[in-house]
C-alpha cells in the first residue's frame, strides 16, 4: 500500500480526530464538517487496512450499540531523505520512540543531544516520572521532571554529578511550573496529558 496517497486528506483528517479520543462516526462527521456515510466509508479503508479499530461502548443510541473508532495502534511515518537510511516505512511507537521524536522536533536544534542523553539515563525511573518539560527561555538549558517521588531528586543528582553536560536538571511538581512562562514550556515525556494543549496556556492545573 502506498501511504502516501492512502492517507492523504480527508483520511488523515480523520485518523486526526480518533488519535486524539476514540470516536463515533456521527462526532467525527461533524468535526471534519463531513457526512456520516462518507465517514463510514473512509473508517471501512482504514479498518481493512489495520490503521483503525472499533469497539462496542455497551450504550445504546437509537436502538443501536454505539461503535467508538480509535488507532489500532500509535505509529510513526518516517520518509528518510538521506542515504542509506532505506524506504519509507511505518513504524509502531514506543514510549521510547516518542520522547525521541518530540525531542527531534525541538526547534533549538543545539540542545536535542544533550536532552536525548538525558532521556537515555532517566527512562528507567519512568514508574515515578509523570512528566518532563524543557524550559526554553534560559541561557542555561533547563529540564523539569514532574514527580512525587522523594528519591527522585537524590537519583537525578547523581546522574548529573557524572554527566559530562551541565544542563540543570529539576524535579518538581505542576504547581511550580505553573509559575514559569507557559509559552516556554515543551513537553517531552507527558503519558497522562497533564502539560497537553490549552493546560500550558494561562497556567497548569
């Protein structure tokens, strides 16, 4: 299957509305400003093709079960431009895979391999990191971990003692971010979606 092509607009619109929360037919259409048998339609080609499951809600909306369409599973497009790196492929994604990618998509291109360092000495406190957010409006590269782990803060400073990068590295909590500048705020590492979206924007709750 060419990827290109196949979900190219209006599919990916659609696929943008369920990564976001699973979805009936009927809220996608009015999202995209569609109708609902054409999204039908398209949620059929994309079921076939394993990019979107359905689930059974158990509710029941004019007499039938209500179906819900969400991803089957989180993936990445990658398109290399470079040799030697081979064809364009999709790619399922780790936890891993996506830090590494928001890290990439920093836009101070400078900084990306000293947090990508980071991230590699940190990712095995995961089970006690809730989040972690790049500051970027400092001369010095600053790095917030969100924990409630009292220990945290003891195993941070020493994985800096012997880092050959000096970054300030912080555990905090989301009461003290809330009183730094939202606009600077980039989530890295955010599973539960608590720096997501309008969050960072007029203060964190």
């Amino acid at each position: 299957m060419e990827l290109d092509s196949f979900l190219a607009s209006p599919r990916w619109d659609i696929l943008r509305v369920i990564i976001e929360k699973p979805s009936s037919p009927t809220e996608i259409a009015s999202t995209v400003n569609t109708t609902v048998s054409f999204v039908s339609q398209q949620l059929k080609l994309l079921e076939a093709a394993d990019i979107v499951k359905r689930q059974r809600t158990g509710e029941v909306s004019k007499g039938k079960p209500r179906t819900l369409f969400s991803i089957s599973e989180e993936s990445f497009y990658m398109v290399p431009l470079a040799k030697g790196l081979g064809e364009k492929k999709l790619i399922p994604l780790s936890t891993e895979h996506k830090v590494i990618i928001q890290i990439w998509g920093l836009d101070d291109a400078s900084i990306q391999s000293t947090i990508e360092k980071f991230f590699w000495r940190v990712h095995k406190y995961f089970d006690v990191i809730e989040a972690i957010v790049v500051y970027t409006n400092s001369k010095k590269l600053k790095i917030y971990l969100l924990s409630k782990d009292a220990d945290l803060t003891h195993k941070i400073n020493e994985i800096q003692k012997n880092s050959d990068e000096k970054p300030l590295f912080q555990v905090t909590t989301t009461s003290s971010l809330s009183k730094l500048e939202q606009e600077y705020l980039v989530p890295i590492y955010d599973p539960k979606g608590l720096l997501l979206g309008e969050q960072l924007k007029g203060g964190l709750k």
